[in-house]
C-alpha cells in the first residue's frame, strides 16, 4: 500500500489547497492508499510526497489538483 503526505503551509492559508487535494486522492485512489496525512508547515511549502518522494513541489510547478492526481498515479 502507499503512503501519502501534504505538507502545507498553515500561515499562508493553504489548507484549502491541501483538503482539495486530499479529497481528490481519496476519492481516485482511497482504495489504494495505506494512509494520507495533512502535514502543517510554513515559509510557503506545499508539497506532495509519495512514499517519502517528492511528487509536486509548489515552487517547481503550479498549483493544479489535476496534475497533482497524475503525478500520485504513477506512483499508486
């Protein structure tokens, strides 16, 4: 099973984002997710990691809940 994490940061009002993102997952892969955990942070992070590798990093990439969900799926 996979492991997911969100690290968002909390200071910039991110958690939006992350539950956004969160929900998506669930609901494309909740079967074959182990476990997916919101992970607060700060300084403007926003990070995507599955099993422990980084599949989306906001400062690399834009926001985009469609790319996050293909860049997780090739690793679920």
């Amino acid at each position: 099973m996979t492991t997911v994490e969100i690290e968002y940061c909390h200071p910039c009002g991110f958690l939006d984002r992350a539950e956004a993102v969160q929900h998506a997952l669930l609901s494309q892969f909740g079967e074959r997710i182990d476990e997916l955990t919101l992970v607060t942070g700060d300084h403007g992070i926003f990070e995507v990691r599955v099993d422990g590798e980084v599949v989306f990093e906001k400062s690399e990439e834009e926001y985009d809940v469609d790319g996050i969900t293909r860049a997780v799926r090739a690793h679920v």
